[in-house]
C-alpha cells in the first residue's frame, strides 16, 4: 500500500493538462463562469478611464483651498454641475468650482474635491469650511490598471469578479479550456437505477449520481456509462468504450479482492499501466489508478474506486478532485485544502492507515471546530455522510485523538 501523499505526488506526476493549443473554446462571458483561462487578457482601456470623482461635491483647484478653515473660508463660484456619464465643458480656473457626484469625470483645471458636508452652497456660490488634502477623493486615471499591461493571468478560474473585470474591459468574448470529459460506470449485478424497483438483495446505484454531481461541481463533462453487471465481457466492453471517449474514466466497485473483482484483470487486458492498486487510507484502500496510452500526447487516467459509497467519496475528495483541477487548465491550487480546526469530540482510528472521518467543520468567533457526524462512521453508511463539508485526517499510527485538540480537517466542497 502506497502512503497517501506518495500517491497523490504519483497520481498529479501522471496527469497532462489540457493544451491551450487544441484543447480551447471562445465563450460568452454569460456562458464562460468557472471556466479556466487560457491565455492572458489585456485591455486597451486604462482603469479608471480617465480622473473621477470618489465622493459627492465639488472639483477644484488645491490653490483656492489650501489655506481655508472654518473661521476663514473660501467661496468659490460654481460654473458647472457634473453628473456621472457627463462630459465636463468647462476649464475650472481660479476661484471656481465645479458640483461634481461619485463616478463622474473630473474637469480639466480641478485636482481635488472637497466633500459636500465640508460646504455650504448659496445660488452659484459654495464655502468651501475645510481645508482638503491634495487631490483629495479623486481617482486618478489608469490608477488600478494601465492599458496593454497583463490584465488576468491565464489559468485561473472565471468567477464573478473575474467576470465583471473581463465586462469592464469590454471583452465580450473569452477563450477558455474546454470541459474535460469524465466517464462514469458502477460495477455490480446488485445495482439498480433510482427509478427501478428495488428486489431482494439489490442496492441502489447512488455512486453514479454523487461522482456526477461532484465532476459537474468541478467543472467537467460527466459521461454517465450506468451500472455494468459482474460479467467480464461486459464490463471490458464498457471500460473500452469510455477510454475512446473520455479524458479520465472513473469506475467504482470491482477493485478489491472478492471473486466478482474483475477491474485490474481486465485493465491488463486493454493494455493499461496500472500504478496504484492500494492505498494506506481509510476509507478506501482499494483504490486502482491506471493510464492507457491515446493517440493524443495526453493519456487517458483510469481510476478504480472502492464500491462502498463513504469510500468512493472519500477517494474521490482526495485523489480524483486535485487530478481534475490540474487537467482543466487550472495553474495552481490543484491539491486539497486543509486548514487547523479543533475538534468537538473525540476521535479514534486503527493507526494502521491515514484515517479521515466525516462531519461539519464551521467557523465559531474567528476559530475553525469540527463536529463529527453523528451516527456510524461506515464506509457503507451514507447517511450521516449529508452535509459533510470536512474530512477530519488521523495520522498514521495515531488511534486516538482527545476533544479539545486541534487536528487537521481536509475540506469539501
């Protein structure tokens, strides 16, 4: 059995990114959110695009205000009213003003503004009370952002605040990777699909819906392949036909060591390299991880999880997720997150293998606690899996672990 980071290294050293040469798409920006950027965008606007107001009130000359306190103020005659969206038409000269509001753009001869509550307006006349600072509440032009200069990296994910950079630049179009193409099977003549009826001794196929919602959640396409029962023909036809179609394929059950595990055979047979076939965790030891060469430079990944629903979650959480963020295009960030909590309750594990037990992980007055779910911490149990956003880890060789101390919790999404 591979050590859990040993795997993970091997695991991200198998992976190739999608190629920002052939794996791309132009999108919408309506159409582009969570998408990876492929190369870097640059605007030919400055930001702001020219000086600007911060605050409601009044442009004008430092010189006429510099010297002026409440006991001797400056009045300043107003020769124009500035609204956001207006171009100014008048040259501010000296012992003029200009009524100016938030956004709108500075006219030439002004350096500052005062605020409107520092003033006292009469007709065309303002009191300016209170001496400002030099080029007080004004935004000068290409102050965030000089035009022809990087504006966003490429890979990096597209989000709202990315969004709205890339709209305030006026590109409306973006080129993005495409999604990359996850094929999904279950193994196990047990298996039935949610709207079947269910018989004796059969289990719904739940592993098939939670892999797709987590693939959908990453951004990627889900290839849904449905369950293949324990027939050896059968289930290398399937695993055939997602190879052909698909940049990762994911199976799970069939990897152990039971009579009815036929996975590793016939991934031999299909001219896979397998690199994995254990790992020191728990839940999920049976884990198979396998290449099969394509006729792109970029390999196809093959992972075998565990049958058992907790497992197949929990592998997923740890392995499949930080391969699909590296395969998107995403430049950094691929490995799971995991940040110092303190637990609420006691924790146990065997030692003999990386322990992560599920529950709820929430911030409580600047501070990180972890509650673990209640009930029984199966990997067959699903139940008490709902609303786990953390997985708390127990070192190798540690079997208990006291409430009160402060652990490492890896989290979910």
């Amino acid at each position: 059995m591979l050590p859990v980071k040993q795997a993970e290294a091997l695991i991200l050293s198998l992976v190739n990114p999608l190629s920002p040469a052939q794996d791309t798409e132009v999108l919408d920006l309506l159409s582009a959110s969570r998408r990876i950027l492929t190369a870097a965008v640059t605007s030919a606007l400055d930001f702001p695009h020219w000086d600007n107001s911060a605050m409601d009130g009044y442009a004008v000359r430092f010189a006429d205000v510099q010297s002026c306190k409440a006991e001797q103020p400056a009045t300043l005659e107003i020769v124009e009213e500035i609204p956001a969206g207006y171009q100014p038409q008048q040259t501010i000269q000296p012992g003029q003003a200009a009524r100016i509001l938030t956004g709108a753009m500075m006219p030439a001869g002004a350096d500052t503004v005062v605020m409107q509550e520092r003033t006292q307006r009469q007709g065309d006349r303002v009191t300016i009370l209170e001496a400002p600072e030099f080029q007080a509440f004004v935004r000068q032009r290409a102050a965030f952002y000089q035009a022809g200069t990087p504006l966003l990296k490429p890979g990096i994910e597209l989000n709202a605040p990315e969004i709205a950079v890339l709209a305030a630049a006026q590109c409306a179009q973006v080129s993005v990777y495409r999604r990359p193409r996850v094929a999904i099977l279950s193994t196990g003549s047990e298996l039935v699909a949610p709207d079947q009826p269910l018989q004796p001794g059969q289990i719904v196929d739940s592993n098939q819906y939670a892999l797709a919602a987590l693939v959908q959640q990453l951004g990627a396409e889900p290839l849904l392949l449905g369950g293949i029962p324990d027939e050896p023909e059968a289930l290398k036809s399937a695993i055939a036909q997602a190879i052909t179609t698909a940049d990762v394929v994911l199976s799970s059950g069939g990897v152990s060591v039971g009579d009815y595990d036929y996975v590793d055979e016939i991934l031999a047979t299909l001219g896979a390299e397998i690199h994995i076939r254990a790992v020191a965790i728990k839940p999920g030891k049976p884990l198979t991880v396998a290449t099969f060469a394509a006729p792109q430079a970029r390999s196809v990944l093959y992972f075998g999880l565990p049958g058992n629903p907790v497992s197949a979650l929990v592998t997923f959480w740890r392995f499949v997720q930080p391969t699909l963020r590296k395969l998107s295009g995403l430049a950094q960030g691929w490995e799971p997150t995991f940040i110092k909590a303190c637990t609420q309750q006691d924790l146990r594990s065997d030692g003999k293998r990386e322990g992560y037990l599920w529950g709820h992980l929430q911030l409580v007055d600047g501070d990180y606690e972890f509650r673990l779910a209640g009930g029984s911490h199966s990997s067959g149990n699903l139940i008490n899996l709902a609303q786990t956003n953390g997985l708390a880890m127990l070192p190798v060789g540690q079997t208990a672990i006291a409430a009160g101390t402060e652990i490492f919790v890896m989290q979910v999404d």
